[in-house]
C-alpha cells in the first residue's frame, strides 16, 4: 500500500467510528475478513460487524471514539484510539489499539489490543469510582 492509500484507510476507518455507520464499516471489509477482539469470545466474520455495531450502539449510545495516532508497515497498519462514555453520571475513559492487516484495499485481519480489566470491573458491578482513578 502507498502512504496515500494507508492514510486514506485510516481517514475512512475513523469517519466511520465518527458517524457510527455500519454500511461505511462494512465498506471497509474484505468479504473474508475476521475480527478478533478481548471484548467477544470468538473471532467475529466480517459480515458480521453491522449486527455487532448495532448491538454495541444501543448498549452505548452516547459512546464516542477517537482516534489518537498511527502508524503503517507494508500490509500493516495500527490505530490507537480511546472511547469515551458516560456510566451512572461518571466519564470512563478506554484506549486500545487495532492492528489490521490489509488486501486489495480491504481489512482481511482485524486484532484489538487493549486492557480489559476496566471493563471487567464495571461489568462485575465495582465502583466506577475505583476503577477510574489511581
């Protein structure tokens, strides 16, 4: 890929985060493609992210992703991002990374990198409050 065409990707890839649109994920897919992420105990197919988007926008809806930097390698391209939500009136904050690797223009791998361990906590029902401060 062209420096040209790898800063395109991730100017698409952050627009759709931005807009929450599932058609531009799915634009961004090869039909082959696979995502694996800490949050799903499974990799999720490709043609599966519009139904995963739609489930994670009803859960979240005033959840806010950003992107922070990235870099590229060949094939390779990293994202580091963070979201932002509001849970029982407290901001959370959360930052990754996502590791693609492109073909033919398309994601045909998709890895997420990122500390579980808050999202754990607040699932379990521990204070927000003790998770998100040190």
């Amino acid at each position: 890929m062209t420096d040209t065409e790898i800063a395109d990707f991730v100017t698409r890839f952050a627009a759709a985060w931005a807009a929450r649109d599932g058609n531009a994920f799915l634009q961004l897919w090869h039909a082959d493609g696979w995502l694996h992420t800490p949050l799903v105990n499974r990799a999720i197919a490709g043609n599966e992210l519009g139904r995963l988007l739609e489930v994670q926008a009803a859960a979240a809806p005033d959840f806010v992703w950003q992107l922070l930097d990235w870099t590229s390698r060949g094939d390779v391209v990293m994202i580091e991002w963070q979201t932002t939500r509001i849970v029982n009136g407290i901001r959370f904050d959360w930052r990754g990374i996502d590791k693609f690797r492109i073909k033919n223009g398309k994601i045909i791998e998709e890895r997420v990198y990122c500390d579980t361990a808050p999202l754990r906590a607040l699932r379990s029902g521990e204070a927000l409050e003790s998770i998100t401060k040190f």
